[in-house]
C-alpha cells in the first residue's frame, strides 16, 4: 500500500495522512522487529568515505577536520565528538545519529 501511494503523482489530503500513519507504523515495527546494531565511527566513516568516492584528505579538506583525526578515526584509535560528527553529517548527508556519540 506504501508503494502504491508513493508512486501516485499526486495524494489528497486524506491519502497523505493515511501514508503518514501507515509509514510511522512500519517504522515502530521495524524498530522492534528488526533491531539495528550500532556501527563503530571508523566502520560508518569508513563506509561513507567510500560509497561517496572521496579519499580521507578531501573529506578532511572539506569538513575543517584534520586528516590526522580522520585516519586516527579510520584505524579506532580515537571516536568523533559532536562537533566532527556535526560537521562529517552535514558533508556526507547524512543524520547525525549514523555515528556512535557515548560509551
């Protein structure tokens, strides 16, 4: 029912609310059906350098971390703060919760 109403090129009213329930229902599903592991930084970064083509250098370049955090990262020797999380989400587009912010 989701696909069909996603692939309408246009929803009244009532089918977008109807969607809207029907996609908050399956996510609390999933959520505990299908729970999700964390992903270590370096496994997520790692992952997301990769998917985005770019090498660790350019993402340092461009997000204003430097390179030696980012392979510090990379090799689990050291976790991002929220800053460097805040600044890596904004650059791969991304949520912010990708990345493991505690213990």
């Amino acid at each position: 029912m989701i696909d069909e109403l996603i692939d309408r090129p246009k929803l009244a009213d009532d089918e977008k609310d109807y969607l809207t329930v029907l996609t908050d229902l399956v996510a609390d599903y999933e959520a505990e059906s299908i729970p999700m592991p964390r992903v270590e930084d370096a496994e997520m970064l790692a992952f997301l350098l990769q998917t985005k083509g770019v090498s660790q250098a350019q993402a340092a370049k461009q997000t204003t971390i430097s390179e030696s955090t980012i392979s510090e990262v990379l090799s689990g020797k050291r976790r991002l703060n929220r800053g460097q999380i805040g600044k890596l989400s904004r650059y791969f587009h991304v949520e912010p919760g990708v990345f493991y912010y505690g213990e």
